[in-house]
C-alpha cells in the first residue's frame, strides 16, 4: 500500500531568523508525514525575492496532493501560480514578517518597486493574508494606492479592497516556555541582583535598527559618569555598522558582549539584563524585545512603529534625549528602577505573544486539528 503524499506544501525563500522561527514552531505541531518544507539559506535577500518563485517552481514535485500552501512575503506568489497552475486550488497563505511598501530604504532613488509589486501581486493570488503586527498590516494597506500611483501614465484602482478583505492580523508565536523566567529565579534569591543596570540591545546590526542612535546615548550616559554595562549582540549579515567603530575602545570594560551570541550566551544575558532598548527606525513585531522581556528585562522602545501596539505609554520615548534622560535616572537609581520594573511585570501579559496560545489560531486557518 503507497503512503499517503504530504498535504501541507511549506516554501521559505529566505530560511532563517523569525522566517525560520516561525516554520520550525509551526512544524513541531505536525506529524512529519504531514508537511514538505522547500527552502532557501537566509542571504541575498534581493535575488531570493527575484528569482525563488521560478526556482521551487522546478524543484515542487508535480505529481503531489498538497492542499494547503504556506509561504512567506519573500516569495512572489503569482508568478509561482503563474508557472505552477496545478497549485493553484491550494489554500494559499501568506504570512507578512515585513512588507516593502514602507520598508526603509538610505536614499529614496535606491527603492526598487518591483519588491512592493511583488507582495501586491502576491495578496491577490493568496486566500489568507497573515500580518505579525496591526502595525503591519494597516502600513501596508494604507501605502498600496499611494504605491501604485508612482506608476507613470495610468492608474490601477481598487486593489487595496480585495486585499483587505484576506488580511488578518496573526501575532508572531514566540515560545516563551523555552526560555527560563527571571521573575521566578529573583523570586528564590530576592537580593541576588548588582547595583549597576545592564543594558541590551540585541537587534540586527543593519541601518533600520538605528546602531547610530544607541551610540549616540550610550556616549552621552558615558560622558555622564553614571554606572552601567551594555551588551550589543544580534545577527550581523554584512560589515561591521560604522556608528559601532571604536565602540569597544570607548566604553571600555563597560560593553561586556558585542557581536553575536550563542544560544545559551544569549539567554544567559538576557538573564542578567535590566533594561532591553530598540533604537528601531523600522519594526513590524520585534521578537527579541519580547523575549527579553519575558526574561525579566524592562523594554524601551520608540513611541511608533509596531511598539504602541505591545508596549504601555510609560515605557516608549519621543526623543533621543528623553531616552538618555530615561536611562540616565534610572541608571543612578537601580532600586527604584527596580521597583518600577516590578509594577509592569505585574500586568503585562505575555499570553497573546506565546506560542501555546498563538499556535492552534495558526493550525486553524491551515484547516488542520491538532
């Protein structure tokens, strides 16, 4: 007797960080009979968006029985239809970690809008449309026209309206239950903490996450006097930023990690962090400040973007200087710091981010019982 194909059809173009995380969280919840997964390294983002529709079109088995297709903004949907048309009674998800329609770019005349065309095209061929963040979803929405009037000599109308009638809002799943929770370890050794705060930044080290802002602040609690350490990790897929160039030299026995960390590294300094801060130009969720967070961390963050979605008034800034004013005072009062942290551990609730909450909504729209 033949086995039974696999009905669940899972394409990556760009494998790795919350691309990854995500697929790796979903598939633990499914018989491996159940799945095929088609991927693609995490690296040369551009061509991964130009050419991966045309590339897993020749590497699909044509003879299969997929009735679901889960796939990521990355890869240009329509075209892969377009050359697959026996996928196309699939129902067809896309799940936005980003989109590209306000995606920061250095300088206006570097935007490529072939990218943002692609993600437009790929909504239309899709049955469900995934945002991370309402953030997400709306900032894509609310661009499509605007979007599509820099098209020179006619107009393309009424896209936005049979977008958004497939979008949804669908929280990235973090799974909290694998890290260690500080909050309880404190609660064990209640005076286990050092008077000086760590802080964290543990973002990419690419332009939209601002490394130029976080120096600027760090330099100014520096010149201060004021008692601190710093750890700066985070994937880094090209050089070095320029804003961290002599940053070790500078701050001295005060950076204690900078580059990237294990995996145990890296809990181990979230473990030991005070204060997580995104410097953020751009984010659509920021997976690293809730998971430092649930690590006992007390996140700061800019007041736009994703973070008024997640985050309480009291904990986002306007303003370098009201950040570096923020850090300061808390800096020279770790107790009360401290005490603050403790109220807002009280009534934030991780819940809505957690993967045992969040999974079985995923499971639900792929049509599948766990």
């Amino acid at each position: 007797m033949m086995s039974a194909k696999p009905q669940i059809l899972i394409i990556e173009p760009f494998f790795g960080g919350s691309h990854k995380q995500l697929i790796d969280t979903l598939v633990e919840c499914l018989n491996l009979a159940d799945y095929e997964i088609f991927s693609l390294p995490a690296k040369k983002w551009h061509w991964r968006a130009r050419t991966s529709a045309l590339y897993f079109s020749q590497l699909i088995p044509p003879e299969h029985e997929y009735k679901v297709l889960l796939t990521s903004s990355v890869l240009n949907l329509a075209e892969l239809i377009g050359v697959r048309p026996d996928l196309v009674t699939c129902r067809k998800i896309v799940y936005f970690h980003e989109n590209q329609l306000v995606y920061p770019v250095r300088e206006v005349k570097e935007r490529d809008c072939q990218y943002g065309l692609n993600e437009i095209l790929t909504c239309l061929a899709a049955d469900v449309v995934l945002f991370n963040s309402n953030f997400n979803r709306m900032s894509f929405l609310d661009n499509v026209q605007p979007f599509l009037n820099i098209q020179p000599d006619f107009k393309l109308k009424h896209i936005r309206e049979r977008i958004e009638k497939k979008c949804e809002v669908l929280y990235f799943p973090i799974k909290f239950h694998a890290f260690p929770n500080k909050r309880h370890m404190m609660d064990a050794e209640p005076n286990a903490e050092p008077d000086c705060l760590h802080l964290i930044w543990p973002h990419r080290w690419e332009h939209d996450k601002n490394p130029k802002l976080l120096v600027e602040v760090l330099m100014e609690l520096n010149k201060r006097q004021v008692d601190f350490k710093v750890t700066i990790c985070g994937e880094s897929y090209q050089a070095i930023p320029e804003a961290f160039d002599g940053i070790q030299q500078k701050l001295g026995a005060k950076l204690i990690n900078f580059g990237h960390l294990t995996r145990e590294e890296y809990v181990k300094a979230l473990l030991t962090g005070d204060i997580v801060i995104s410097t953020a130009g751009h984010e659509f969720y920021g997976v690293a400040m809730l998971e430092a967070t649930y690590c006992g961390c007390y996140p700061i963050a800019p007041n736009k973007l994703v973070y008024p979605e997640i985050y309480p008034k009291e904990n986002l800034y306007n303003t370098s200087n009201s950040l570096i004013k923020m850090l300061y005072n808390w800096c020279r009062n770790p107790e009360i710091f401290r005490r603050h942290r403790d109220k807002f551990f009280d009534y934030f609730n991780f819940e809505r981010y957690s993967a045992q909450h969040l999974v079985p909504k995923y499971m639900e729209k792929m049509r599948i019982t766990v």
